[in-house]
C-alpha cells in the first residue's frame, strides 16, 4: 500500500514563478519550433532524398513518437530523483543539436536518426517542467499556468512554419534547420543558470515507475484522460503535419506564403485557446471540478465544422480565415488535462504522472495521426491525386474527434471521486 501525502507547498514569490513559466514556456515555443519545422520542409525533403508520403509520416510521426513516447518515462522518473532543472538543460541541448544535424542528412535513413535524436532530447522537457510548475503554482492556479505553457505550442508551430517557409526559400532546407536548431542551446544555459530547483514536498523518496502507474491507472479519471487526449491529439498532430502539404497540393501556395498565413492562423488561434481553457478551467472549477473534463470536450467534435470548411472551400484566404475560431476550440484541452494530472499526482510522482500521460498521447498522437494520413494518401484515397490529401484528413479528424469525446464525458463522470480518493492518499500498489 502506497501513501500519498498533500502537505502544504511553500510558495516562491509571485514574480519569481511567472519568470519560471516564462522561460518553460520559452522552451516549450523552442520545443515545438524544431518539432514542426520539418512539415513545413516536407515537400523540398521529400523531392531531394526521393521518399513517399508513406515515409514522409514515420518520419514526421513514428520515429519521433516512438522514442519521445518511451524514453519520456525513464527520463522523468530521472527528474523526479534528480534535479528537473538539469534534465531540461540536458534535453534541450540534445534536441538542438540534433535539428541542426537535421540539415546536413543525404538519406532516409540519416534523416530518421536525426529525428530519432530531436524526439530523445525533447522527452526530457514536459515531463520535469509540469512536475515544476506544479510546485510552483497551486491546485487554483495551476490550470491556466499549465495552459499558458501549452501556449508554447503554438507560438513554436507559428515560429516553425514562419521561419522554415521564409528560410526554405532564401537559405534551403537544409540551412533552414541548422539555424532553427543552434539557438536552443545558450537558452538551455540561461535555464539552467537560472531556474532554482524547488525543494522536494516531504521526504519520501519518490516511488518507482511501476508504482506511479498502478496508482494513476487504478484512477478511471486519468486513463479516460488519456485516452481522450491521445486521440484528440492524433487529430492535432495529423492536422499540424499534413495541412502545410494540402496547402501546397490543393491551393498551390509557396513556403513564404504558407509560413505566414498558416503559421500565424495556426499560432495565434492556438495559443488564444491555451490560455483562455485554463483560465475558464480554473474559475469555474472552483464550484464543479467536472469542468476540468468538460471544456477539453469542447475540443473534441468542437472543431469539425470548421476544419471541414477550410477543406473543402476553394479560396485558401477564405479557408484558414474560417480555420481560425476552430483552432481556439481545438487547442481547449491541454491546460485542463495537464492540470488535473498534476493534481491526481503527488509531488514525487508528478515528473513520472506527465510523462505517463504524455506517453499514451504520444504514442497515439504522434505515432499514429501522421503516418495514417500518409498511408491513406498512398492508398485508399491514392486515385484523387493530390486531392488526397483533404479526404485523408477529414477522415481522420472525425473519428479521432467523435471518439475522444466519449472519453471525455467518461472522465467527468468519474473525476470528483478520484481527486477525493487521491487527496485521501491511499491507492493499490
């Protein structure tokens, strides 16, 4: 039997801890600026090392997935026994390195283990920097800093497809990656010299991986979370990876173009969305935490209709214009999930719990969303040409949608029990 413990956290100043959310947040915009800037440079990538669009989504999607996925959970189980300051300085440098070795591939193969490398590397961050902001934000606040830092997606897909879509034209793809992956690592010496590693609440030590999961697992909140967020994200990721390429094919746009009004659709409604779910979570979870379960909901079928218009209305200035309330819907669900993990956790098993649920939405998400859209592309939709590609992605946004949102609705059901368990402190080990 394992006990669980809520002493009361020590809280650092005010100022102290928005400067600790803002320079995650600063990494987290790195982050996804190195993540995504590879589906914008699909195309040219594609053309120069001769690969399907098949290839195209296990590069994008699996190979990055598979080990971001796996080795998130060792590694945070390393920042919940070590310092989680010095785990996100290490990862940050490993993942720029290797997007600036990005540029330098001549082969499939190559271009997977520099992917590979970027997904080791990127592991290292969430997982430590939830267990952080957890400690450093309270349970009625901890909603929307979780969600500002989510924030950094978005700006990190607004900065990926800027940067990648003007350097592809003026510097090459190739250069384009080199330049995008250095400045990442003076930024992991200014967060290592300069974000204090908080004290430990109590003095248990933290429990093993296996532990954590039996505790979190035996909560149906959490794996309806999960699971819900997992395909939520597979649309996410099946959208962020293959819309820049159906912009191309279908609308004819150019990189320039496609950065600029792509990236700042997809940024400026995404991040508007972040911050606006945790900060609604936060207010009206105070009278009826089920909310933090309801409004990622809203993210789920919330968003279909008006992707459905971007797909199929033949202006392209039209269609992203219409893109953008449904972006704000879709990017709803990240601060309240992540909040709500943080708070089913325990602080020594915080680390362990995000990199758990990052696992199973990785895996899902990421490992699953881009190939698929990929493998209907050379298949089942493969006689429409470059029309392909908006029906591969339109299937794959509605069942992932219609499905999450069971999931969802499960969790709200069953959430006001498990933080009360949980609070209580005791779970099977």
């Amino acid at each position: 039997m394992l006990r669980v413990c809520y002493p009361r956290l020590r809280p650092a100043s005010p100022l102290y801890s928005n400067y600790v959310l803002f320079i995650l947040f600063v990494a987290y915009v790195f982050n996804f600026v190195d993540r995504q800037i590879v589906s914008i440079l699909a195309e040219p990538i594609k053309k120069e090392l001769g690969i399907s669009d098949t290839q195209l989504g296990l590069m994008t999607g699996t190979a990055f997935a598979f080990f971001y996925a796996t080795l998130g959970i060792p590694i945070a189980r390393l920042a919940d026994l070590w310092s989680r300051r010095h785990v996100i300085a290490l990862g940050m440098t490993l993942w720029s390195l290797m997007t600036a070795l990005s540029g330098l591939v001549t082969s499939f193969t190559q271009m997977m283990t520099a992917r590979i490398g970027v997904g080791v590397g990127e592991a290292g961050l969430s997982p430590p920097a939830h267990s952080l902001l957890a400690h450093y934000f309270p349970p009625e606040r901890r909603a929307t800093a979780l969600g500002i830092y989510a924030m950094g997606i978005h700006f990190g897909i607004l900065f990926g497809t800027l940067a990648g879509g003007w350097l592809e034209e003026v510097q090459g793809w190739r250069n384009a990656f080199i330049l995008v992956g250095l400045p990442g690592i003076p930024l992991a010496l200014l967060l290592w010299l300069t974000v204090r590693e908080p004290p430990r609440v109590g003095s248990a030590p933290a429990p093993p991986a296996g532990e954590v999961f039996r505790f979190l697992w035996g909560l149906p909140t959490f794996r309806h979370l999960a699971f819900g967020t997992g395909l939520v994200a597979l649309g996410g990721y099946a959208f962020a990876n293959w819309a820049p390429t159906f912009l191309r094919r279908v609308h004819a746009l150019e990189g320039t173009e496609i950065g600029v009004k792509y990236g700042l659709v997809l940024g400026i409604g995404g991040a508007i969305g972040s911050t606006l779910a945790g900060v609604i979570a936060d207010r009206l979870g105070q009278s009826d935490r089920r909310w933090w379960a309801w409004i990622p909901a809203l993210a789920t079928l919330g968003p279909l209709p008006f992707t459905a218009a971007f797909f199929f209305l033949g202006s392209a200035d039209a269609a992203l214009a219409t893109l953008f309330p449904g972006l704000v819907l879709a990017a709803m669900y990240q601060g309240p999930v992540f909040s709500t993990v943080q708070t089913l956790a325990p602080d020594r098993m915080r680390a362990v719990a995000s990199g758990l649920l990052l696992f199973v939405i990785n895996i899902i998400g990421l490992g699953l969303g881009p190939p698929t859209v990929g493998i209907l592309n050379d298949t089942v939709f493969a006689p429409l040409g470059p029309e392909a590609v908006r029906y591969s992605l339109v299937t794959v946004l509605g069942v992932s949608g219609a499905w999450a949102l069971v999931h969802y609705l499960m969790a709200a059901r069953t959430l006001r029990e498990d933080l009360a368990r949980s609070r209580l402190g005791a779970a099977q080990a």
